[in-house]
C-alpha cells in the first residue's frame, strides 16, 4: 500500500472534484484544447524547476512512498502531481465562476 499512497491521494483529488465538471458546469474537460494550453506553461516551469532541484540534489523522492516508476530523474508521481492539481484548481475556480454568475442572475450561467 505505501508505494501507492500518492497515487492514490491523487486519485482522490480528481474524484473529490471530477463532480464539479457536471454538476456546476466547470466545463473544464470539454474544452481540452484550452485546458492543454492553461497547463503547459504550469507543466513547463514546475518539471524544469522539479528537474533542477533534483540534479542539484536539493531533494529525492522516497523510495518507500513512490512506485518506482521513473521519468528520468523524476518519479511519476511527480508528473501525476503537475497534472492533477492544476486540473483540480481549474475545476473549482470554474465551478465557483458558474455558482456565482448564477447567483448574479447572468443569462450564460
């Protein structure tokens, strides 16, 4: 279970707010082409500031709480994270974007 538990935190985090894209209409996973452009820059900074840190051995990963599961330097639960938590703040920013244009009374909403 250990060498899991990230992943499975990630998981987590995408279930927790996976009901925001069809409940408040964040509408976050049916526009992929904008989503891939709101997390490249994000993608692009933190992998090469993630890269960094690691060739300057300022931190590793523990083998007791990650798969083994490298991409290069970098463990996969890394990229996971990179992906995952950008994609979770998207769906709540739009989701409270849309309560609030409903509450406002928009006609969009």
């Amino acid at each position: 279970m250990d060498p899991y538990q990230y992943l499975i935190l990630m998981g987590g985090c995408v279930l927790i707010t996976l009901p925001l894209e069809f409940i408040l209409r964040a509408r976050v996973y049916r526009r992929p082409l904008r989503l891939a452009l709101a997390m490249l820059p994000t993608l692009v900074v933190f992998i090469a500031w993630d890269l960094l840190g690691i060739a300057r051995n300022h931190w590793d990963y523990s083998p007791t709480y990650t798969t083994g599961i490298m991409l290069g330097p970098m463990p996969l639960e890394e990229l996971v994270f990179f992906l995952v938590i950008p994609i979770c703040g998207l769906l709540t920013y739009e989701g409270v974007g849309h309560v609030l244009r409903r509450l406002r009374g928009d006609d969009d909403a």
